[in-house]
C-alpha cells in the first residue's frame, strides 16, 4: 500500500506455535463509483501476510469508509485468535485488540 495513514506491526503465533510478522495497514479514504453507478467512498485496508489482497472497505462517506476499514481489521485478528492463534505486541506481551473496538463489545 502507498502512503498508509495508518500502520502498526505485531506477532501473530498460529496455533502450530510458528510466529509471523503482521502488518496492519489502513490507506486514505477516497471518493469512488460504485458498480452501480452511485458515489462512494472508499478505504484501503491490509492486513499482510495473513490476506494477500482486502478489498477496500466502502461506506456512504470517508468516515464510514475509514471506520469500516478499521472494523475489518479488529474482525480479521479476531478471527485469527478464535482459531487457536495469539497476537503479541513487543515479541512477548498480548496485543490489546479490545482496546481498538468501536463501542459497546
């Protein structure tokens, strides 16, 4: 992704115990046409090496757009953990994922 407005990185370990590298990265929101002809706004989002290629999350406006991006990726990591999977910011400590929630969870 080019010029992400966004980025961090963390461990991820899957369940055999072998460790990765994830990086997670959120572009800037952009104004797109929609295959049905309409305006809409539209979010790069990556979460490498776990998806080699998201889609861009689309909303009504680059709020939308931005927060469904932002909603994709908490998604996608929780999922990851719901298979056995552990996500650890520093090499050793857990990755807060529930701090990055939009409200009530």
């Amino acid at each position: 992704m080019d010029d992400p407005i966004a980025k961090t990185e963390l461990i991820g370990v899957k369940p055999d115990g072998s460790r990765i590298t994830i990086t997670i990265q959120v572009g800037k929101p952009y104004l797109s046409n929609s295959a049905e002809g309409f305006e809409e706004w539209a979010c790069p989002v990556s979460l490498s090496p776990l998806y080699k290629k998201l889609p861009d999350a689309r909303g009504g406006d680059s709020f939308q757009a931005l927060c469904i991006a932002s909603s994709l990726v908490i998604d996608l990591l929780s999922g990851f953990k719901e298979k056995g999977g552990k996500l650890l910011i520093d090499g050793e400590n857990e990755f807060p994922l529930d701090a990055y929630y939009f409200g009530k969870r």
